[in-house]
C-alpha cells in the first residue's frame, strides 16, 4: 500500500497488519543464509569504552546484549573484549588523580594501574556480564590474568604499566566456548613476575581473534566507521584491504584511536582472520544489522580484493 493509494479505513488497519507482518517475515528469511553460515563461527567483538559511556539516547548495554545474545543463539561463538577508558579516567577524577597522557597513551603508574584494573574487571566487565546474563546464563567475566590469557610485557618505562602483548594462551576461552558460555574479557595482562598491565583493548581484541582463529573480529565504536578525511562525515571508507590502510596510515590520516584499531584490522585479517570490522556502536543493533542482513555497513577490512568483495553468503548455502 503506497500513501497515494485511499484505502477503506476498516482495511487500512488490516493491510498496514499485513505489510508489518511481511517485512519482518522478509528480514528473518534474509538473515537465513548469514545464520547457516556463520553457525559454529568465532566472532570477538570489541565494545568500547565510549560505547558504554553512553553517547546515545537508548541504552545501549542492553541493545548490544541482545544483539550478543541472539548470535549465540542462533549458533556462532561470541567472545566479547572491552575496554574501559572514559571509565578508569571519571575514577580517577574522582579520587582527585589527574589522568596523564603521552602520545594518546596513558601513563599508568603503580596507582593508576590498581585504579584500572578495579575499573576494568570490577565495575565494566560485571556490567556487561550482567546485562548479557539478563537473557539467560551465558556471560562469564575473565580477565587475562585468568589462565595466563594475556602475558605482557612493559611497552615503555615512561608509559608506566601500560602493556603489549607478548603471548595469548587462548585455553580458557577454548574452554568457555566449547562449553557453550560467552567469554567476556577486561584487558589486564600480566608478566612472568606477577606485574598487572593495563593494554589498549583493540589490540588485545585483534590478537584473541588471531589466536583463535576467529571468523570475524568487529569493532564497535564512536564513529561510523574509517573515513578518509576524519573531519569530513561523507568519506566513509567502506571496504579495504590490509595493503590499502597500510597506504592510508602511510599518509597520516588515521589518528588517536583509530591507530591500534587499524592496526590490529590489517594484522588479523593477514593471519587467518577471514573480515574485520569498524561499526558505529551508536547505531542500535548494528551487529545483528551487519551479521544478518544484506546491508553493508561501517568499514569492512579484508586481506585481498579478488575475495567476494561483499560479505554475501556462499553461493548455494541455501542448496
Ligand atoms: P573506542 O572507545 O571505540 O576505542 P576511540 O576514541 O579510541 O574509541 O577511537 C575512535 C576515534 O578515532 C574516533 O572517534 C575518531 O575521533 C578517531 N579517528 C582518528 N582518525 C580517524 C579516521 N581516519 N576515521 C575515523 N575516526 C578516526
Ligand atoms: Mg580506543
């Protein structure tokens, strides 16, 4: 039924019925292909900090746990790394310690380190791990102290306790998924001695999704996706390949966050990460938007162009 077209009014109710009824019948059947193939497939998601500071009008913790939710459900494997950095920084504020940067990273001294790791595994983790737990008993919050999962190593005496990864030991999440839970991750790693570090969470996301051999590694943040002018709204770059950002970062237009983000994109989809992903979290369900629709949406990364350049299911999935 199109606007110009009267209808009776006792049928106007019933057709409008009827058109709802059929567009949500179309949107299952197209999810169909997506969910037959990504069934059985790892996807780390990475929620950022911003994300979960709320910058949108809808909650969007709990959009983002149905979303979660839905996939296991519908059979893939989740695995869900968060960060946490406008979180650490309020408890700082609070505590009156003034948070100090240096080249966009934090310098995190013995305090600061204490204050992130209360932060990461004591406020966000749980948060998330209840609002995807409201639907049923599938989160469970580690850390990657747990098991030994993030060993680290100090990435600069300056920087303090700010870490980089030098090994994953993926056996904890091997365990979590095969038992059927989602692993929901705070980024604390630590050294052979013990030392907690705090590591930027895109890199851990990237490395996770190597270590296991993830489908997908997505990002979920601020911004619609990689645009060529970071000012400019309109030059949303939607596909690329790992040689391509290489040129882009070459030229300088990735900045502030969106380095270790781009980084760990081009670094994962060369080492067996089949797609990566940079969506705007703000968008409510986006993940189920890009997993299980035709819709391409945000910054999709690849390691070649001569691959099927949309995400498109198999040809014949269906057969
Ligand atoms: P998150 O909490 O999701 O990690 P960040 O603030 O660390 O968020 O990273 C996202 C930010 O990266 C964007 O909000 C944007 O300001 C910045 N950025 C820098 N260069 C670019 C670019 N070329 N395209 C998009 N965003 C960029
Ligand atoms: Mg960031």
């Amino acid at each position: 039924m199109t606007r110009n077209e009267p209808t009776p009014d006792a049928n106007a109710d019933t057709n409008a019925d009827g058109a709802a009824a059929s567009l949500k019948a179309s949107v299952l059947v197209e999810a169909l292909p997506y969910i037959r193939r990504f069934a059985g497939k790892t996807v780390v998601v990475k929620y950022g900090g911003n994300a979960l500071a709320g910058t949108s009008d809808h909650d969007a913790l709990a959009l983002f746990a149905e979303d979660i939710v839905l996939m296991r459900l519908v059979g893939m494997r989740p695995i869900v790394v968060h960060g946490g950095g406008p979180q650490i920084s309020a408890l700082m504020a609070r505590l009156g310690k003034e948070p100090e940067f240096l080249d966009g990273l934090r310098i995190t001294d013995a305090e600061t380190v204490d204050i992130a790791r209360m932060v990461l595994k004591g406020q966000v983790n749980p948060q998330l791990v209840a609002a995807i737990n409201v639907h049923g008993r599938f989160a469970v919050g580690i850390s990657g102290v747990d098991a030994g999962l993030i060993r680290a190593t100090a990435r600069d005496e300056k920087l303090g306790f700010v870490g980089d990864v030098t090994q994953i030991n993926p056996e904890v999440i091997h365990g979590l998924i095969d038992d059927e839970f989602i692993p929901v991750i705070a980024t604390i790693g630590s050294d052979e001695t013990g030392q907690a570090y705090n590591i930027n969470a895109d890199t851990v996301a990237g490395a996770i999704a190597e270590a296991i051999g993830a489908e997908k590694l997505v990002y979920l943040t601020d911004i619609e996706g990689l645009r060529r002018d970071v000012a400019d709204a309109t030059s949303l770059i939607r596909q690329a390949t790992a040689d391509e950002l290489d040129e882009l970062v070459a030229e300088g237009i990735i900045a502030g966050g969106m380095i270790p983000k781009i980084a760990s994109c081009t670094h994962a989809v060369r080492n067996g990460v089949h797609r990566a992903h940079i969506l705007d979290g703000r968008i409510a369900h986006v993940l189920l938007l890009e997993v299980f629709t035709d819709a391409g949406i945000g910054t999709m990364v690849m390691q070649h162009r001569d691959e099927p350049t949309l995400d498109q299911p198999l040809e014949g999935a269906l057969s």
